[in-house]
C-alpha cells in the first residue's frame, strides 16, 4: 500500500516524457555530500528513494529534513548495513511496489552528475534498452582523471564481466550510474542480488539470463568532490574476480542447461579443463629445459597440442555466446 504523501507525490510530479522517473540514492555515512546530490537531482524526476544504509554520521537527520521539505523524496532506513547492493534493491523494491516506469541509481557521494541523467535514462524510456548505464571509460579524460589503479582494475573487471555476463558490448561494469525499466523490475528477484560491491556485475548477469537488452551511454567521470571511497581494488579485485567465475557458471547453468541447451557449454569446459593442464604441462618441460634437463619432443608437441586446443575451445565458446547474444545490444 502506498502511503497517502507518495499518492500525491506522483500525482504533481511533472514527469519525462509520459514516463515517472524514480531515482534510487543509496548511501552509507555521506553526510557532507548528499545535500548537494538532493538539491542537483533534476524536476523531471517523480519520485527520489534515499536508502540509508545504516549510517553512524548525520545521514539519517539529513534525509528525514529533506523528507519533511520535498513531497517527492522517501527515505528508507535500513536497521543493519547491507552494503551497497542491497540498498539499491531496497530503493528497486520501493520504485517497483509504486510503479515507477524507469528507476535511475545516484550515489550519495555526487560522483554522479545529474545534468546526465536525462541522457541515461532517454534509452530506456523509448524502448532501445532495458537497462542502460553509464561508461566513463569512453571519455578521453577518464585516464587522467580515474585514479590509475581504480582504473586498471576497472578495466580488468569489464574484461572478466563481458565474459561473465555474457554482454560482450559493455564496458565500465563499475559503474553505479544506471537506469532499469520496469518490467526488469519486476523481472529480477532482488532478494537474490549480491549486496556488496559486485551488484552491478551480479545484476549483469541476471539481466541477461531473462534476455533483457544493456547499453552503454558516455557520461564524464567526477573526481575530487570531497568523496571517501572505502574501495581497496588490491583487495577487491581477487574477491570479484571470485564472484565472477561463480557467476560466469550460474550463468551457463540457467542460460545454457536449464532454459535453453547450447552445445558452446561443452566448449567451455574443454577449453577451462584443456588449457590450464596444457599451460601448467608446458611450463614444467620449460622448467626442466632451464635446468639443463633434456625434454622429449613428443611431450614438447604433447603440451603445445593441450595448450592450443584449450585455446581454441574456450575462443570457440566466447565467439559462439557473443552471436547467442548480439541481439541483447
């Protein structure tokens, strides 16, 4: 049941294009920013979801005066942290109970500019996508406004998630900068989606099992706003990159076994079984070849064989999911 404040909220919002426009803002301790991103948040936006994440600062006071003062916000108080996915499943929920057409996602900290936001969400309100984020790596300023290791490893990760997701066309999966449309919404269990810092690439995945069509829009990356990032990319790339395999898996299973058989499974795993006891055979006989050992040429040919073979099995599979696939750009 909505309550009778969000009735009328939706009822005087001016809307975009015949379309109610919701914004999810999750944040965690963001006190000193999140005034600025409420004050920024465009008129065309119907109705504002600010999920507080259990913050320990001031956030909680911030949005509770705010919610007083604009009909348009709701504030959402989660009583123990969930991390960021799961306060963006919590604003998803709210947007998806009140019917909203397309719900965008801007962080608390204002990294997000809100002069895009119309940008990001004009896709996927005329229907040429179901979930559109923002790309900051298509910028030409991004390698020098990206701090350089933020920006490696989110090159890795776009990488290791075209591969997981199956959408070969995206890239910047880091990205917080979204928009889903409604039918997504309540498409996805959200219940289910990882809460922590890998949710878009989770999300990712889960889109395109139900076959929904992602698309990449250009925004500018922000930097030096007074944000505090408390991602450690030493750290968190080996645990997403963890994630990944497992969601890689998940996703053959329910794509490839469960809703649809496609023979590119059995490529996979050749190639995943095929090339590391290749790699690992041939770097032994080059070990031994260091320590003036003598290496047969059979077991030299043998390796190269292995190695090539799992090789061609696994690029087999990725050309086979990119043209299953094509049809989601």
């Amino acid at each position: 049941m909505i309550p009778h404040q969000s009735r009328k909220s939706l009822r005087i919002a001016a809307m975009y294009k015949d379309a109610k426009v919701a914004v999810v803002v999750p944040c965690h301790n963001e006190e000193k920013l999140l005034s600025k991103v409420l004050d920024t948040m465009p008129d065309f936006v119907d109705r504002i979801y600010v999920v507080d994440d259990a913050s320990s600062d001031g956030t909680a006071e911030i949005i509770r005066s705010y919610e007083k003062r604009n009909p348009k916000l709701m504030g959402i108080f989660l009583k123990r942290n969930q991390g960021v996915g799961g306060a963006i499943a919590a604003g998803y929920k709210a947007a998806r109970d009140e019917r909203m057409h397309v719900t965008a996602v801007m962080a608390g900290d204002a990294q997000m500019d809100p002069n895009e936001l119309e940008k990001l969400i004009e896709p996927v309100i005329v229907g040429r996508c179901d979930y559109a984020k923002g790309n900051r790596l298509f910028s030409g300023r991004a390698w020098e406004m990206i701090p350089r290791v933020r920006y490696i490893g989110n090159a890795l990760l776009s990488l290791l998630t075209k591969i997981a997701s199956g959408y070969w066309q995206i890239a910047d999966s880091q990205s917080g900068y979204t928009a889903i449309n409604l039918t997504a919404l309540d498409t996805i269990d959200w219940d289910k989606m990882y809460k922590r810092y890998g949710q878009p690439n989770d999300l990712l995945v889960r889109l395109n099992i139900h076959g929904f069509r992602v698309c990449d829009v250009p925004i500018e990356p922000i930097y030096g706003v007074g944000e505090k990032s408390g991602i450690k990319p030493i750290r968190m790339i080996p645990k997403l990159s963890w994630l990944l395999f497992r969601l890689f898996w998940y996703r053959m299973l329910h794509k490839y076994i469960i809703r649809d058989f496609h023979p590119l499974l059995f490529f996979y795993v050749l190639g995943f079984i095929l090339l590391p006891i290749g790699l690992f055979f041939g770097s032994y006989l080059v070990i031994l070849r260091l320590l003036s050992q003598d290496v047969a040429v059979t077991s030299a040919l043998f390796a190269a064989f292995i190695t090539i073979m799992g090789l061609q099995f696994t690029l087999f599979a990725m050309w086979m999911d990119m043209e299953y696939n094509k049809h989601l750009r």
